[in-house]
C-alpha cells in the first residue's frame, strides 16, 4: 500500500479551488432554466449535494450567515428528528432509510454497532449511493463515514478499502482534531498535516468543488455527501477563526442548569453545575462557534461553483446534521444520547428545484426519509421494504393532510466504551436504552428499565416537567402499543402506518 503526503495528490483540488473565494449568489430556485448553463441543467436529472455536519445543533445557526441564506432560499423542516441521538446509528439511518431495529447498528461499535456491524448486515449495498449509481449519477462521499471506519483498512482485500456505490471516495478515519490524518483516496492513502491548508473541513471543501466541475464537465449527474467532522469535539477551528465571538457564552435556556421535575434515575442524580463546568461549556459553545465558520464557508464556495458551472437551478442542496447536543441543560455537561429536542430535533434545510423560497414545512419527518428522496430525485426505484418516505412531495410545496404525526428514537445504553469518540459520563448524560415516540406536540419514552418519561412540549417547551406518572393506565397504555408498533415495523407501508399515531 502507497502512502503519499498531501501536497502530491492536491493539485486537482487547488486548481478547483482557485478563484472561488467571493460569492457567487445562487439564482433563485424555480427560475428559467433557459441560458447561463441552463440547457445543461434541464437535459439532465437532478443534481444533489447533501452537507451532513457532526453534532450541530439548533443554536449554532444563528452564527452561521450561509446557513441562513440557504433558508432564505429553500424549505426549513422545523419538525426533523435523526432516529438515535448518536453519530453512526443515525448515519446508518441516513444511508439506508431505515430505523436502527433494521440496520442493526444501534452504537458507534461493538456487537451492535460501528462500520463493521453495517457492513456486516449488507446495508452498504443497499444506499442511496448505490441507488443513483445505478441511475448514472457520478457519486461522491468526502470527509466522515461511519465510527470504526479505518482509511488503511483493506477489510480482506488488496488495497485500502471503499465501499459499493461510490465514483469518488475521501474518506477519514479520526478527522476529529481537524488535522494530522489520512484519507483514503480512491483506495490511496493520503497524509495531511498541521499546516493550515491540510484543515479538514477546508480539504473536503476544494476536494468537493472538484467533483462538481468534473462532473458538469463531463456531462453526468452528481450525488456528492460532504459529512464533515466539524463542530464535533475537540471543538477545533480554522486558524482564521480562532479569535471569532469574543465573549461568547452558551445560550442559558431555562433548561441550563436546571432538572427536570421527576426526572429518571440516569439523570436524577446530578448535581448544579459548578462555576468551573459553566465556564468550560462557555469555552467550548465559543469554539463550536468558531469551528463551523469553515462549514459556512464551504456552504458559499460549493453554492459559488455550482453557480459558475451553470448547475444551480437544477441541484438540491440539503444541510444537516446526525445529531444534536447539549451544553449545560438538564444539569447535564457536553453530550447528546439523550431523547430531548436539544439531542435529536437538528435542521434539515433543503433548496433546489421547484422549493418555494423561505418556506417551512411542520410536518415530522426523520432521517430515515432522506434516501427515498435522493432516490426519487434521482428516478431510481425506492425498495418497499425501507422504512422512510420520500420527502419530494414536501419539497414541491403540495398538501400533506394525510402525513405521518410521530417519530421513533431508538438507543442502546448506556455507552461504556472508553475508546468510542462520544463517550459519555453520567455527568454528560449516558442514558440506559430506551425508545421514544416524538410527535409535533410531545415526547414519550420507554426506558429498558421500566422508567418512563412524557413531555408535553405545548405546555412545556423547554422538557422541564416529566408527567408521566400523572396519565392515566389507558393513555400509557395507547402510548406503548404506538411506540411498539413502530418498534416493530419492518418495511414502508408497516412503518408509514403506525407512524399515524392518535395516542
């Protein structure tokens, strides 16, 4: 196996990059194709482009100004949840449309988790990706995969490992420190080091606008998945962005610091959180800040190329995240895992073709449903057995009267392997396994340990006030036929229908 250092392997993306710094602004989704590259765009099936960040939540986009145009010029999802508060169980999710009981991988290792698990269980020969690489589509995954994933790894063969359904392979292994890593580049690992340019966000950002211009220039649709490692711990940002928000603080909601009445066992213990503990979670919220500026910026220079290739009107671009995370609320330290909206309510914030500008769509809709609409944006048949339903007809703006009212969570815990990267104590929050039923109105949940949780999330937003123990036997009882309907749904149609919950 050939190891190359960066600087060999960096022209092609050097010179994709060169002269994409300014903004280009991206034309108005629903305009003429006609002129500018449009006859490009209309001859051929849609483009699309999905950013997937690593822990961003909610309250980072205020401090993300690309993000928010992207909103000014697209669809916001304002009721999207990931199906497990965890990096590679809510990925698997977003590969296959399936929740974690059909994928298998419910942690980011071990017997029930980790890339070995999805590979293990086929799930790699039935994503997105191999779908529209059966339609045409140039296909490119840059950036993260899934927890346990290693570049050098050769899982049996000859040479560093890619997975089925992939033109163009960068894939990192430990890109958490944002520097000193490899990537496997079409089955060639590739060494980048501590100089400002080897910045992982900023690597996979030219790498990327790279395959769009191949891409375009060679007449073929694209599917291309940026999953950086940004703002996952350790919080690292760009040089450039190292003195950005002086002064700034985590948001203090009226959950920070504060426990829930009747909270469960796993959580009940925790005590106020210390004037040493608020000022590393101010530390750290300033640092997430910082380090999702290069995310933004990749958001403005890959808008910038599709542009400049004629290729805006006619690509979908879809921002996300694979789970959210707390900081102080519920007395709890840095962490997600948890069923609270803080941990799996993350955006999804879609533009491209037909999108009705600065619009919102309240319905619930998961993670599972984003590879039934790649699918179906790309014409290739969904398989029925999936979990997830398109989200196409959302995005075209039409009526959904009739569409699904709750979403399933499903996790494993608690996480007790020192050598996983979201390795959490109590004092984090390392809830025992539990599922939940999350509809637009609250939040239930069932705990393996006979504990259960319900918030009324109308009455109150915040989660401050678990009232389960205040139903009746028959509400708690409609509440787990529902939730065990969905745990035990199987393809689309079982899963569509027992998300239509009246409990």
């Amino acid at each position: 196996m050939l190891r190359f250092n960066r600087r060999l392997a960096a022209g092609l993306a050097v010179a994709a990059a060169t002269a994409l710094a300014a903004w280009i602004p991206a034309p108005a989704s629903g305009t003429d194709l006609a002129g500018s590259g449009g006859e490009l765009a209309a001859a051929t099936p849609p483009n699309i482009i999905l950013i997937l960040t690593d822990d961003l939540a909610w309250n980072l986009v205020q401090y993300m100004p690309q993000v928010q145009r992207l909103q000014q010029d697209g669809v916001t999802f304002t009721n999207y949840t990931v199906t497990d508060s965890l990096c590679c169980p809510s990925r698997s999710s977003i590969f296959t449309g399936e929740f974690p009981h059909d994928t298998g991988v419910f942690t980011n290792g071990g017997t029930d988790g980790g890339f070995a698990v999805f590979k293990g269980r086929g799930n790699e020969s039935r994503t997105f990706a191999t779908a529209l690489q059966g339609q045409g589509y140039a296909t490119a995954m840059m950036g993260k995969y899934l927890n346990g994933y290693l570049p050098a790894d050769t899982q049996g063969g000859s040479q560093p490992y890619v997975p089925p359904g992939w033109s163009d392979w960068r894939v990192a292994g430990n890109g958490y420190p944002e520097y000193n890593y490899d990537l496997n580049e079409n089955h060639t690992v590739v060494h980048y080091g501590g100089s400002p340019a080897d910045y992982l966000t900023d690597v996979v950002s030219g790498k990327g606008r790279a395959f769009v211009q191949n891409s375009v220039a060679a007449g073929k649709p694209f599917l291309l998945e940026i999953a950086t490692f940004a703002p996952h711990g350790p919080f690292t940002p760009a040089d450039e962005d190292l003195n950005d928000f002086p002064g700034l603080t985590a948001p203090r909601t009226p959950a920070f610091n504060k426990l829930p009445a009747n909270a469960p066992s796993w959580l009940a213990a925790n005590t106020p959180l210390t004037a040493a503990e608020k000022t590393t979670i101010d530390t750290n919220f300033r640092k997430r800040a910082q380090a999702v500026q290069a995310v933004d910026r990749l958001i403005r220079d890959l808008r910038s190329t599709l542009a400049a290739s004629g290729v805006a009107d006619n690509t979908y671009i879809v921002f996300s995240s694979d789970n959210g995370f707390h900081m102080g609320e519920y007395r709890l330290l840095q962490g997600k895992m948890t069923a609270f909206d803080t941990d799996i309510r993350v955006p999804l914030i879609v533009s491209g073709p037909g999108i009705t500008p600065g619009s919102t769509r309240p319905e619930v809709v998961q993670n599972i449903d984003l590879a039934p609409t790649f699918q179906r944006i790309g014409g290739a048949d969904v398989d029925p057995n999936i979990n997830g339903r398109s989200l196409l007809p959302l995005l075209n703006g039409d009526a959904a009267p009739n569409w699904r009212t709750a979403s399933l969570i499903e996790h494993h815990g608690p996480n007790q392997a020192a050598d996983d990267p979201d390795a959490q104590t109590v004092r984090n929050g390392n809830p025992v396994t539990y599922s939940a039923l999350r509809t637009a109105t609250y939040t239930y949940v069932e705990y393996s340990n006979g504990e259960r949780e319900y918030y009324d999330r109308v009455a109150d937003p915040y989660q401050l006030s678990n009232i389960a123990g205040t139903l009746t036997a028959a509400r708690l009882a409609a509440l787990h036929t529902a939730l065990d309907a969905l745990v035990n749904c199987h393809n689309q149609n079982a899963c569509w229908t027992a998300g239509h919950v009246t409990a």
